[in-house]
C-alpha cells in the first residue's frame, strides 16, 4: 500500500508541477484543491507527515482564498518536500 501511494504521488507531482507552471491565478484551483486534500489525508496516514502537513497547508490556503504569492510558495513548499521523498 505505501509503495502504491508513492508511485501515486509521482503522478500527482506531476500535476502539480503542470498547475505551478500555469500562467493563471492558483487561488480557487479546484484541480489543486483536490490533489492538496487527496495527499494530506493519504500522506498522514501512511507516514509521510511532512508530505501531509504541507499540502494540507495549501488546501487551507487555496480554500481561505489567500493570495497567489502565498498559495505559489505553498505549493513550491509542498513539491519539493515530495520530491525528497521520491529520491
């Protein structure tokens, strides 16, 4: 099940690689808002909280509707912290 997990969260970065480098605002993303809540419930419960605490920090901000430059750095934050669980 965790290796599973991983090798859906490669595809998922993938799709949030493709949204961050959208010309378009982020904020009210629901393509984003649906991968940021599907990795911070499934990252937590497989142990990856890093993984988890930042995605589920970027839905907040995507649903509170924060600024771009915020919910940008969030997202970066959450990228990178997948890709050094993928390495």
């Amino acid at each position: 099940m965790r290796q599973r997990f991983l090798s859906r969260c490669a595809d998922q970065l993938a799709e949030l690689k493709a949204i961050a480098h959208q010309p378009t605002p982020l904020v009210g993303s629901d393509p984003l808002i649906r991968i940021a809540h599907s990795l911070a419930g499934a990252a937590g419960t497989f142990g990856f909280a890093e993984i988890s605490a930042r995605a589920s920090a970027l839905e907040t901000l995507l649903v509170e509707q924060a600024d771009g430059g915020t919910v940008r750095a969030a997202l970066e934050a959450l990228i990178v912290e997948i890709e050094r669980t993928l390495t």
